[in-house]
C-alpha cells in the first residue's frame, strides 16, 4: 500500500532503514541483518533514493516530500510485490515532483510486472497510469471499462464531471 500523505504515514522517530525493512522484519523474511540491508538498499535505489547507505540513516524531517513518497513506494517494493493499492499517491506533491513520481510508478510497473489499484480523482492521471478504470460514485462502482472507452463514452454524469475537469489539452 503506498498512502496519500507520507508526512502521516511515516514514523518520524524511524530512520528509512528501519521504515523500510519493517514488513520485512515483522513477517520474517530476512534471515539475516545483512540480508535486511540488501533488500532495503535494493528496494531505496530502485526508488532512486541514491547513495541508498546514506539515505538509510536519515529520518523523515530530514527529507523533501518527493523522497518522503519514494520511501514510502520503497516500503511497498521492498516486501516483493504483484499488486499494489496506491491511495492518491502524489496529490500531497508538488506538480513537477508528481510527474517523477508517476514515472517511477509507470516505469517499476513494467520492469517489475506490477499491476496498480491507483485510486484518484484526477481523469488525466488515471488515463496516464491505468488501462482499464472504474468510477466510484458515493461508495459505488457506477461505470467501469477500458480507459479510452470510458473517457470517449462516459454513461455516467459524475464521470462526465470528471472529465470535465480535465484541462483542455488532455482531453479526446
């Protein structure tokens, strides 16, 4: 699961060593301390997070918001993944860092084979992360499909609410 608000999420007392191989750790999938630090350096450079010794011993007041959100894609990665939930993953973010994020996202989904829950409120990004979406209406699924069919012919109006939020540019 990689959360909306990593700011929340995350341990401030914590270093990233310790955020990050706490699934780890608490299911028993390390034998060894030194196996603990390979998968953790593993899963904090395939985020990025370069040299991953050095961002290891930090803590969270000690990071940016987008380092804080690869700690927390890290977290996820780390315990080996097929399916990931992500919850509004960079709605906290700044606009140039959501777009880094979401390409790291794209590009450990194909090199990695993940597949993504994406979950947002934002038309132009589902239709850049997602084949397939499903629109939720107070609690209830009201319209699913292939993305592009769905954006082409929405039968919903709260889907078309959506869409129309959508700037210009993006839309078909």
């Amino acid at each position: 699961m990689i959360f909306q608000n990593p700011f929340e999420v995350l341990d401030p007392r914590m270093s990233v060593m310790s955020l990050v191989g706490e699934g780890l750790e608490v299911n028993d999938l390390v034998a060894s301390e030194q196996e603990l630090r390979e998968r953790v350096f593993d899963a904090l450079e395939k985020v990025r997070l370069i040299p991953a010794e050095d961002f290891a011993r930090r803590f969270p007041h000690e990071l940016s918001g987008g380092q804080l959100q690869r700690v927390a894609i890290a977290r996820a990665l780390v315990l080996g993944p097929d399916f990931i939930v992500a919850d509004e993953p960079v709605s906290m973010l700044d606009a140039s860092i959501r777009i880094e994020i979401i390409n790291l996202m794209m590009e450990l989904k194909k090199t990695l084979n993940l597949t993504y829950l994406y979950i947002t409120h934002d038309i132009a990004q589902a239709r850049y992360i997602g084949d397939k979406i499903g629109i939720m209406y107070l609690g209830k699924i009201v319209e699913q499909g292939p993305m592009e069919e769905v954006i082409r012919d929405p039968l919903h109006s709260y889907t078309e609410a959506l869409i129309s939020n959508v700037p210009f540019p993006i839309r078909l």
